[in-house]
C-alpha cells in the first residue's frame, strides 16, 4: 500500500464519520460501509452487515440527535485505519434501557476498522462506555 492510499482511507473514515454521525445523514452508510460489512464489537442480538450499522448508529442519534465524533487522531497501515476519537452530545432519547436525562456526554474511544475497496468492511471499538453510564447517572462514579 502506498502512503496515498493510506491517506485516502483515513480520509474516507473521517468524511464517511463526518456524513453519517456529525451531519446525520444515514443515508450516507452505503457509501460509509460494505454490504458485508462485520462489527466485531457489535452488541448481541444487533443485524448482521449493513443493517446491523444502521441499527446501532441509529439508535445512538436517536438517543442523542446532537452527537458529535470528532477523530483526535488517525494512523493508517496497509487496509486498517486506527483512531482515538471523542464522542459528545446531549441524552435526549432513551438509551440503553436509560430514559432520557437531559445530560450533556463526552466520551472517548479507539477503533480499528479495515476497508476494501474505500469502504469499511470490518471494525473493532473500544469506548469507554463505563465513563458513559457514570455521566448518564446509570452507575455511581
């Protein structure tokens, strides 16, 4: 892989993130995602592929329609890009079993995703969901 197509694929994450999460645009996930795509950190019972992602990010704009992730960094080797991003917004919508607080979030997390072709088709996450229900008021902090 040349040093080209690796900023290519930082760039594809960053304006497929930018589409779907920061601007909603949901429709943006076919040109994010492949068909096949695989989510090794999806929760249990969530579609597999495609629909699996529409799920999920669906979910977290419903629950928070102001959310925002905003990459802090990127490296990117052969077809996988790495990142730490932030994740912030306002709890507006029922979350996790959680009725909505009203509380603003900020959280952090890393993830690893792997494209083909300009699209993501596998991803890894690590966010740090405790530091989540802690500020939602889920758990004691």
């Amino acid at each position: 892989m040349t040093i080209d197509q690796a900023q290519r694929n930082k760039r594809a994450v960053r304006d497929g993130v930018e589409h779907v999460f920061n601007l909603k645009k949901l429709e943006a996930i076919d040109d994010l995602y492949t068909e096949d795509f695989l989510d090794h950190s999806a929760p249990p019972g969530l579609p597999d592929g495609i629909d699996g992602a529409r799920v999920k990010i669906g979910a977290f704009i419903d629950a928070f329609p102001d959310l925002q992730l905003t990459y802090e960094f990127q490296v990117a080797e052969n077809d996988f890009v790495a990142g730490r991003f932030v994740l912030s917004g306002t709890h507006q919508g029922e979350f996790g079993g959680i009725a909505p607080t009203g509380r603003s979030v900020r959280v952090t997390g890393q993830d690893l995703l792997r494209l083909r072709d300009g699209k993501v088709c596998e991803h890894w996450l690590e966010l740090d969901t405790l530091s989540l229900m802690q500020q939602l008021g889920a758990i004691a902090a």
